[in-house]
C-alpha cells in the first residue's frame, strides 16, 4: 500500500467512520446515475450533463463506464503521444465556474484545465501552500544544519515533507479546489 503509516491509519479511520446511509441521504436528491435509474431515468440519458472533453479520444466520455475507460486507458500504462500527454476524466455533476471567470486559466500549466469549481478559492491555496512549503524548506533546511545522524535527518526532513503534502491537500479539499493533473 502506498502512503506513510500515519495516511494510512487517517484513510483507514474516514473508512471505519463512514455512514453509508447518511452519505446517501445527503446526496438523495441529486442527479447521480444510480438516482436517476431509481427514478426511471434510462442509464444513458446524459443530455443533462456536461463534458468538455466530448470526443477526445484521450477523455472518459460520457456514455462510457469509468471502468470501460480506465480499461481502454490505463493510467498507469497509457503512453504519451504528441499532443496527448494527458488522459483525462471530468466530473459531470460538478458546477464549475465560467471559462471566462477561471483563474486557473492564468496559471502555467493551466491552461488546459477544467474550470476550478465554484466556490473554489485557488489564490488563497496558492498562498498558503506555498507558505505551508516555505516553512517545510526553513525546517529541513535548519534541521541539515542540526549536527544530527544522516538517517534521523533523512527521516525528519521526509516526515516534513510528507506532513507538508498533506497539509496542502487537506487545505486545497477544504477550499474546494479539487481539479488539476496528478504526476504519478
């Protein structure tokens, strides 16, 4: 399993903690593909949903199961092509803000991005990541310094890190920017 001990445990307890029934009533009235379906809708109906990767052959279309496109693109084997460096996959149930009022559009890198979604504050994550990061880098960069074994610096500066990564991703869920490209 990928992930330090400490994510681990975190994931293990959101998993034993989850209320299955409540998460479902939280979300009964939306328009999921299995709400639809209890409501008669037929399962391929998707002209009320949005894609705007429709036709990439690179992209999850919408009348595709995730597990047909992560069959016909693996991530983890899917090859680069010129002009595709990319797979992509979009949440169509998702309210995003207008291309026009995206600011991850101005962003390097960005450009080719969905819309962040609406309510989603980038420039506050943008600013307090990279603090959260400059107080990592101060940290490993005293803690070299410290006179300590290499193996208990090795360790505490990767613990930093990791702690820092976490922190980040916690911070960018809780201000609702979601959406973005993944190196793996």
């Amino acid at each position: 399993m990928l992930g330090d001990e400490q994510l681990v445990a975190d994931l293990e307890k959101r998993v034993e903690n989850l209320n299955v029934g409540t998460w479902w009533q939280a979300r009964e009235g939306a328009a999921t593909p299995l709400g639809l379906q209890s409501q008669g809708a037929p399962s391929n109906d998707v002209s009320h949903l949005h894609n705007p990767y429709a036709g990439n052959k690179h992209a999850r279309q919408l009348t595709e199961t995730v597990d047909a496109f992560l069959s016909r693109l693996p991530p983890a084997t899917t090859e680069k092509t010129p002009g595709h460096a990319w797979i992509w996959i979009y949440n169509p149930y998702r309210k995003r803000k207008s291309q026009m009022e995206a600011q991850n559009r101005h962003l390097r890198g960005g450009e080719d991005e969905v819309p962040e979604a609406e309510g989603a504050d980038l420039p506050m994550l943008m600013q307090a990541g990279q603090e959260r990061l400059d107080i990592a880098s101060s940290f490993c960069n005293e803690y070299r310094n410290s006179g300590q074994p290499q193996v208990m610096i090795s360790r505490e500066t990767r613990k930093a890190g990791m702690d820092a990564a976490k922190d980040i991703l916690d911070l960018a869920q809780a201000l609702g920017v979601t959406c973005g490209k993944v190196n793996g």
